[in-house]
C-alpha cells in the first residue's frame, strides 16, 4: 500500500515547519525522501526548480542537517561528536561551543573534568539518553546547513529542556528551513 499519495508541498527558505501524526503516516517517509535517502516511486523532489537526480542528490544534501532520534555518537571526545566528520585540527572551537549553547548542553560539558575535551564513550555510553540527543543537536547547528530536520529528536528530552532548545531553534527563523516530525 502507498504511504504517500498525491502529495504536492512547497516551502519556502527560512521556514519552520512541522509534521505530526501517528506511528505509520509517512512523516519519516516523506522527510526521507526530502532528504534524498529516499526516491519517489513517482513524481519527483525538486529543489528551487531543479529535480533532484542521482546526479545532484549528493550536493542537495550537503545543504542538510538531519538529527535523527537515535544519535550515533564515536568514541571521542564531546567536541569531536559536535563536529562529527571534521578533522580535528580543522574544528573551529568557539563553533563548538555555539552549537553546545544552541542544544542546551553547555552546563553538563563544563561540569565534566575534561569538558569539551571529555571522551563519551562507545555509543556515549558516558552519557544519558538526553545528554546524547542534546550532542546531536548541537552537531546539527554546528553544520550550519540550509536545512535542518529533526526526526522527533527532543523525544529522550525533559519538557523544560525541550523547550528552551526549541527557542533556540526559533531563533534560526529566516536563516535556515527547519523541518520538525512529532507525534
């Protein structure tokens, strides 16, 4: 059976926008295919009048952050899981220490010891579910992308926190296109 059937979207830059339903009713799907992981089965994704082809997919998703529910984290430190994917000569630290502030996680890193220095363990083992969803946050504000897509992922988060990261992300309003899934 189809999951999405004429489905016809236009956004623009600079927006937020949320998806929300139950378990089943495409939001991943639908953000999976946005992000290029997934192709339509018909149709076609085009971005500013460009179909996004096998060809271009890969630019296409240079331009996006995507903070899944599950983070994976490497066995590092904290500043080199912000910065997931960079060289660590090349980090830019006070970026680090922006996107901490932004996903509300600055308080517990300068607790620890080491601080950003501090190594989290296989999967972050070191750290709670909330503390890791946080990291991965923060990884996708320091990306600085175009597009940021959150995939329920405030969903290990306490209210409180919930909220103040979402003030922050409201913050973005204008400079980056921000897709949220909720239930």
């Amino acid at each position: 059976p189809w999951i999405l059937k004429n489905v016809n979207l236009s956004f623009k830059k600079g927006e937020t926008i949320g998806f929300i339903g139950v378990t089943g009713s495409g939001k991943s799907t639908l953000l999976d295919i946005l992000m290029g992981l997934l192709s339509p089965t018909s149709g076609k994704l085009l971005i500013d009048g460009v179909t996004i082809t096998q060809e271009n997919r890969r630019a296409w998703q240079m331009h996006i952050s995507h903070v899944p529910q599950s983070i994976y984290l490497a066995d590092s430190t904290i500043q080199e899981n912000i910065a997931f994917g960079i060289r660590s000569e090349q980090i830019k630290e006070c970026r680090v220490v922006q996107a901490a502030q932004q996903a509300q996680i600055t308080k517990m890193i300068n607790n620890l010891k080491d601080k950003y220095k501090s190594i989290v363990g296989e999967q972050g083992v070191q750290l709670s579910g909330g503390q890791r969803q946080r990291i991965g946050i923060a990884r996708a504000l320091y990306k600085d992308s175009d597009v940021l897509i959150f995939d329920e992922a405030t969903s290990a988060l306490d209210n409180e926190t919930e909220q103040e990261i979402m003030q922050q992300i409201d913050q973005l309003k204008g400079n980056q296109t921000v897709f949220i899934i909720a239930h």
